[in-house]
C-alpha cells in the first residue's frame, strides 16, 4: 500500500539533511527535477524514475521558431495573458472542445477586458487540430536549429545527494538522467525565450507545472521576470509529492516552480503554505477557486442529447445513485466494495466511472466480466465514464474513491464521499476524522455509511474546498496581473513552528535523527519561546550521549516554560538517568 505521508516525510527528511540547493548543472538547481523523479520512484517503487535507460550518446537540439510561426506570433505582441493548453484538459461538449482549467479562465479575461493568447503544443492524436473549439487555439511548430553536444559537465554536489537520498530512502539515482533532463529543458527553454521575446506576455498561465515542457517554459519566464500561474487540476491533500512539503525554497526561489499556484480553496492554500518560511515572496499559493464548477453550478453546461436525457430520468427513480471514481492504476475494485455491489437493493443504481487512461473496449469487457462472475447487474458503465464528472455529481447520492480528487467535486455540489481504499484513508485521513469523509473497508460498513447521513458535512464550508465565487477569481487575478516581487506569504510564525517542530517527531518515528534535529532548531529558530523544541533537542543530545548539550536545551525549556508538566517530568529523569538512555523506545518516551 503506498503511504503518501511516508514518502512525504522521506523527502523532506533529504531537505534537512543536506543543502540540496547547491546540487546544480550549470546554473540551474536540480532538487525541483530530483524531488519529483524521486517521488515517483517511491509512488510506484515496482517501475524505473531514477535510473537512466536510453543511450549514452542521446543527441540534443536546440529548437527555435519558423519564420511563418514568428509572424503570426508578432500579432500578438504585449498581449496580457498567455495561456499554455494540453489537449488532455478539454472535454467535448457539443462536439466542440473545451478545456476545463483554460477556458473559463479565458472567458473571465474577456470579463475584465484583458487581451489573451492560447497555445498549445501538437500532440500524435491527428484530430487534435481539427476538431472545433470554444477557444481559438494557435498550435506551436518548433524546428531543430543545430545540434547541443556538449553534455560532460557534471553535476555540483550529486555524489553527496546521492549518497543521503540512499541512505534515507534506498533509492539509487543515475547523474547521467538528471543530466539529460537539464538539456531537455534547455532545448526547450531556447524556444520559449524567443517565443516570449517576440509576444511579450505579461503573465502567463498553466496546468500542471511537473513536466519538463512545462519547466523549460517557467525557466524562460522566470528569466524575463513573466509571471507564472499554475492552475490546481486535482486535489493536493495534506501529502503532495510536487506542492507539499518543500521545506528548504531558497531565498531566490527555484527557476523550475511556478510563481504562483491558483487554488481551488483555502485547504489546498494552506496545504502549500504552511511549509514556507514566513516572510516567503516565491511560489505563492493563491485562492482564485474553480471557475468551471461555479460555470457548471449556475447552468448545466453539456448539450444533453434524448438518449441521456431518457438515462437521467431513470436515475431520478433510483432510491440512491452511487458514483464509483475508479483508479489509473486498476480497473478492478476491492472485494467489500464488489460485495456491497451485490448485496444493495435493486433502487439503488452504481454508476461505475473508469479512469480515463482506463477505457479502452478491453477494459469495459473486463470490469463487465467480473460483475457477470459475481452476479452484479445493478451498474451502468458507459453513460458514467464518457459524460461530463460535473453533470453526474449533480444527480449522484454518494461518490466513492480511492484517493481521487474528485472528493472535491463532490464536496461542491453537496454529494458525500467515501473512501474505500487504506492508501486513500492515509492521504485523507485528517478530512476523514473530521466528518467530511466517510471511510469504508468491509461490505457492512459501506452500506451502513451510504444509508446514513454526514452530519458533520452540512457545518463545513464547501469554499474551504473550492470556492465557487467569482470574486475571488477577480481578486486573484488582479493581484496576479499586479504581480510585483513584494508580495510574500504571511506566514503565522508560530503555526510554522508548530509544523517544523512536529515533522521532526514525525522524524524521529522513522529514525531520521539528523533531520529531526535540523527541523527542531529550525522551529526555535523561527520561536524562540517554543519550549517543546528546546525539549526534542535536548532529547536528541541524551539519544547521541552529549550531555552537556542535552541538559542545556532542558533548562532551556524549562526556563521557557516552567509550567509544563511534560518538560519538568523529562528534566527530572533525565538528572536521574544520566547516561542511561540508549535505545530508541526509550528516547522517544520523552517526546
């Protein structure tokens, strides 16, 4: 089962064990490129992320702009908004397409009267460019100008990176494949710099920023001081391999992470900012809220033909319509979930909702193959994986998920969820513990939770989730549109303490004792008068025998905090047992 916390732990327990920041090839700091090919090799420890598998003598080029492709670009010059599109991100609505996290944007551009650019990159789908769009789309042509051969130069430092990524997580990295991927964004970095140079944009907008596109074209900006949004398209959770956790961001920033992230809600904002130092002015989380959920609570959006119309009559006489969100990894469910299936009324209707990397004819014949086996007749697979989510959610009783985003749909039209999988309880545990969240793991309790009621759900505020009023996509957008280097998180130092603190007992759980020592100065560094600090470091000294240390950070603790029974207790003991505490159990007992 992967646990996100762990792994969120590991790579942070790598950030305050050794300054990852000097880890460079050329002038461009690799952590953000390690930390996610890292991240992925702990996700699915089964594939290869870390070690090189093409051939040594790949070739590299540098790409630039055709002459035609530069003349129509010129007709954009200084417009305000460049918008960088994936053809992944658009749903056919009438036959046309458009992109969810684009498109509404676009059309709140045009509400404030602001000029804007769409581009996207061709794809080997041959439809691509052919299909209509709600939103003209102007579709880049990159050309091989020569070729780059000089890829010796080694990387700052990676031998030391290396070395503390193995022993902290016993993943081996290949310096030759971050290598390559450097000169990847180079190449592209080359494009986007005379693509910029000649539009002049003055912020520009994307989805999903952790691909190497992606990053050559934020390089680019940041070069040219062009402001970079990233617009959340899924959720973030508390355990985020690419928005969480980033717990050493240098004073410069990194070149390779947007300049600002567009949150759908204050839970993912604080998700990202509560990592940040206070007085942080880079990589700022912003709420602006989900446009597309907000178009789609105010209308429905989709053209609705006589043969779906007739399929959303019957649910409206189904005593309960359930939506299954299903994994990318598996088309199969769990066996509680199949039983459950089984063992509801025939009112209730499953609307079994297959992943969309998931949806070939094979894999409909396979998921129809076993409910045939387990005598389930009561789902519908078709209209549930190729209509719109937010058209389904608005006639659904219940969601169930692994660990999908799609909890935050739901959340805002109302519709309670359910966890079914223990990966998606550990990476929602702290929603599913307040009642937002229903879990799951045996056929009786799925079928109790559906037949009751959240109580706790109707006392929280959706927008907390996603925030469904435009005004505040407005007030984003105009700081965004405003973006000026003084902007900076106003971090709670004592909430940071308290995070910074707690992630080095989370540490200590996994035996990382030099980054829970690195955490617990960082968080008296930051407040002073946090006596529980002063406390773990005076323990972590008892663990490595230095008692003159040890008994320093106690008394100052307990100059700190006199009043606390837990400080008084440990100085106490630790008089009594000097010397004597050597095995781990023991050390964290004092905690």
């Amino acid at each position: 089962m992967v646990n996100h916390k762990s792994i969120l732990e590991t790579i942070a327990a790598i950030e305050q064990s050794f300054d990852v920041n000097t880890v460079k090839y050329n002038d461009l700091m690799l952590w953000p490129l390690i930390r996610l090919t890292l991240y992925q090799q702990l996700y699915h420890p089964q594939k290869n992320y870390t070690r090189q598998t093409v051939q040594e003598n790949k070739k590299f080029y540098v790409l630039g702009l055709k002459t035609k492709e530069k003349e129509t670009l010129q007709t954009q010059k200084n417009t305000d908004f460049l918008m960088f599109s994936r053809l992944e991100d658009h749903q056919d609505i009438g036959g046309k397409l458009y992109n969810t996290h684009i498109d509404p944007m676009i059309e709140l551009l045009k509400e404030k009267g602001h000029s804007y650019f769409k581009i996207e990159l061709p794809t080997h789908n041959h439809n691509q460019q052919t299909l209509p769009r709600f939103e003209p789309t102007f579709f880049l042509n990159p050309v091989q100008i020569n070729h780059k051969t000089d890829t010796t130069q080694s990387i700052d430092n990676f031998a030391e990176v290396q070395q503390v990524i193995m022993d902290l997580s016993s993943v081996h990295i290949d310096e030759r494949l971050f290598i390559e991927q450097a000169c990847v964004i180079g190449e592209w970095q080359t494009y986007f710099t005379d693509l910029l140079t000649v539009i002049n944009p003055r912020t520009v907008f994307i989805v999903c920023y952790y691909y190497l596109i992606a990053m050559a074209l934020i390089r680019s900006c940041k070069k040219r001081r062009i402001a970079v949004v990233d617009i959340q398209h899924g959720s973030y959770g508390d355990y985020h391999g690419t928005y969480t956790h980033w717990t050493k961001i240098p004073d410069e920033g990194y070149d390779l992470l947007p300049s600002y992230f567009w949150c759908w809600g204050r839970s993912s904002k604080n998700s990202i900012e509560k990592w940040y130092s206070p007085g942080s002015v880079h990589h700022l989380p912003i709420v602006g809220g989900n446009l597309w959920i907000a178009k789609w609570i105010e209308q429905e959006v989709s053209v609705i033909d006589n043969n779906v119309s007739i399929f959303f009559e019957k649910l409206k006489q189904k005593e309960k319509t359930i939506l299954i969100a299903m994994s990318s990894n598996e088309y199969k469910l769990p066996k509680h979930v199949l039983d459950a299936m089984r063992c509801s009324p025939q009112s209730w209707q499953w609307l079994v909702r297959l992943h969309p990397r998931c949806r070939t004819a094979k894999d409909k014949t396979q998921i129809r193959k076993i409910f045939q086996e387990q005598k389930i007749d009561n789902y519908e697979i078709e209209y549930s994986s190729t209509r719109p989510l937010l058209e389904l959610l608005k006639r659904c009783d219940h969601v169930l998920i692994f660990f999908s985003s799609v909890f935050y749909e739901a959340f805002a039209f109302n519709v309670q969820t359910i966890v079914i999988d223990p990966s998606g309880f550990k990476y929602y545990e702290t929603d599913i513990q307040k009642g937002i969240l229903g879990y799951a793991d045996t056929c009786e309790k799925l079928l109790a939770t559906i037949n009751k009621s959240f109580p706790t759900i109707k006392k929280i505020d959706p927008s907390d989730y996603i925030e469904i009023n435009r005004q505040y996509a407005r007030d984003a957008l105009n700081n965004i549109y405003n973006y000026s280097l003084h902007n900076i998180i106003m971090t709670d130092k004592i909430k940071y303490s308290y995070t910074m603190n707690q992630l080095g007992i989370d540490f200590i759980k996994r035996c990382f004792v030099k980054s829970a020592l690195n955490s617990f100065l960082r968080a008296v560094e930051v407040n002073p008068k946090l006596a529980l600090s002063y406390n773990n470091i005076g323990v972590l000294y008892c663990h490595e025998d230095n008692k003159d240390k040890a008994l320093n950070y106690f008394i100052t603790a307990l100059e700190t905090s006199p009043e606390d029974q837990r400080i008084v207790s440990n100085v106490v003991e630790f008089l009594k047992f000097l010397g004597k505490i050597k095995t781990h159990g023991q050390m964290l007992l004092l905690f």
